[in-house]
C-alpha cells in the first residue's frame, strides 16, 4: 500500500503541519510520496531531502520558529511604490524566501528528493494547476508559493508561475494521478474566531485567499472520497492569528499535534465522510 502526503498552503498557517507531522511520525506514518502547494511545498521540500522522521519534523519546526514577516516579506518602499504605480509586479521581492530555501533545501533538483516530491504552482496566462517533479527546487518552491501581488511571479520554462494555492491549494487529485492507495491531507484551515477583520492589504489577500482555497478544500474531498482512502486531518479551531504573523509558531504546532493526536487515535482517522470534519464554522 502506498502512502501520500498532501501538505496544503496557508501562509503562516503552515506551522499546523509541523504538528500534525509529529502525530503521524509517533503512529509510525510516514509517506511514499510528498505533495505540497505554496507554504506546504516548503514543508514538503525540507522533509522530501532528509525523510520523515522524528528528527527531522523536530528541525522542521527549529527552523518555523524564528521565522518572521520581516525576515520572509522585508519591506522596501521603492519597490512598494513601484508596484501600486504599476512598475512592479509584487509588494515585495523574494529575496527572504529564496534565502530560507538556500538555507534548508538538502537538494537542487527536484528529482534528486530522497522522497519522490510534486510541487505544485499556477500558470499566471492560464490559471491551470503545474505539477513539477524535475527542475530546480528553490525556483520551484518560490513558485508555488509566489502570492500574487505580495511576492512576483516565477519564470519557469518561458511561462510564468505563481502560487499553487491558486489552481489547487491542497492538490488531492494529483496523489489520485499517482494512484497511492492512502492519503493524508495536512490542511492548514484558515483565521477563524473572534477576530477583527484584516486591515493591511496584503492581510486582506491573504485572509480572503484562505477562504476561498478552504472551500475548495471541502468541495475537493468529497469529490475524491470514492477514489482513495481519504484522511484528512482537521486543523485546530478557532486560529485567532493574522495572517502575516508568524510568531505563534510553538502555539500553533503545539494546538496542532494534540488535535490531530486526538483525532488520529480515533480509527487512525479513518472517517465515513472525512469533509464534515473540515466544515467552516459559521458565527
């Protein structure tokens, strides 16, 4: 029997997969296949060149620590001028990204992945899902992970790419294509509870984005259900965090293993309808 991983994307949010990686590991879960879109191929591409272990979900969540927007997303304000006058293709560069990718990715090819790796991103022209299994993985992680109008589109093989989220934020039908028998999906959900609404602009896209892409979540795994055996770990609810602030790492992975502990003891998360589990709440 074959296993997939399929690691969403959800921006800070990431941090829940880190939890919910550690869960799987304790229960001797571990994947065949890595899929990951936007923040989810990050965690994919850092496991797929050392394996999924203990040990390596424990560096896994050193290195989610100290991250920050400022260090991710540094702000320049020629480069923000230029982008709201139409001189720029993004609020930011990507330089923050591209050297937290240097600094961790085991591998330069994503076909040289100790696991077999898909990283997915969107075609800007057409909007269609690109999976890639070979290439270089720093351009391909930066993008999956190019938010439109935050971080600027890739140039890849004369087309250019933005973040997977996009086409297929949490890409079930690509582990269906590679006929695995078992899938996890690691979503990251999105801001829920008590919460006051974004207020910066990049906040605004993102917060929005998560909405959106959690709906087709939903929509997804009861599409898939009948075609796999489906487990999909529910993220932690409510997450009152904004979506640029990554300082609640720890809280996150911390909320995130002992939820999906919970619901991982329970059957091994096996689930009749796997999508009711996932709902968004409605205040």
């Amino acid at each position: 029997m074959t296993t997939a991983f399929v690691l969403a994307g959800g921006a800070n949010l990431g941090a829940l997969q880190v939890g919910m990686l550690r869960a799987l590991v304790e229960r001797g879960t571990t994947p065949d296949v890595l899929i990951g879109a936007s923040v989810g191929a990050f965690n994919a591409g850092f496991l797929a060149g050392r394996g999924v272990t203990a040990t390596t979900v424990d560096e896994l969540a050193d290195v989610w620590r100290p991250l920050s927007a400022w260090k991710l997303f540094p702000p320049n304000p020629i480069r923000i001028i230029g982008a709201l006058t139409g001189h720029r293709p993004a609020l930011v560069g990507d330089h923050g990204l591209r050297s937290l990718l240097d600094r961790h990715l085991t591998f330069h090819d994503v076909a040289d992945a100790l696991i077999p790796l898909r990283v997915v991103a969107t075609d800007l022209l057409s909007g269609n899902e690109v999976g890639i299994t070979a290439g270089p993985a720093t351009e391909a992680i930066l993008a999956s992970s190019a938010i439109p109008g935050l971080l600027p589109p890739v140039d890849w093989n004369g087309r250019k790419l933005v973040d997977g989220g996009i086409a297929d934020n949490a890409p079930i039908s690509d582990a269906i294509d590679a006929a695995v028998d078992r899938i996890y999906v690691l979503p990251c959900g999105y801001p829920s509870g008590d919460v006051e609404p974004p207020t910066t602009v990049a906040e605004t896209l993102l917060h929005t984005i998560a909405l959106l892409i959690h709906k087709r979540l939903i929509r997804d795994v009861r599409e898939y259900s009948a075609d796999a055996e489906l487990i999909v770990i529910p993220p932690p609810s409510p997450v009152t965090v904004g979506a640029l602030d990554f300082g609640h790492a720890d809280e996150l992975m911390t909320r995130a293993y002992d939820s999906a502990s919970t619901f991982l003891d329970t059957d091994g998360g096996r689930r009749d309808h796997p999508a009711d589990h996932i709902e968004m709440s409605v205040s």
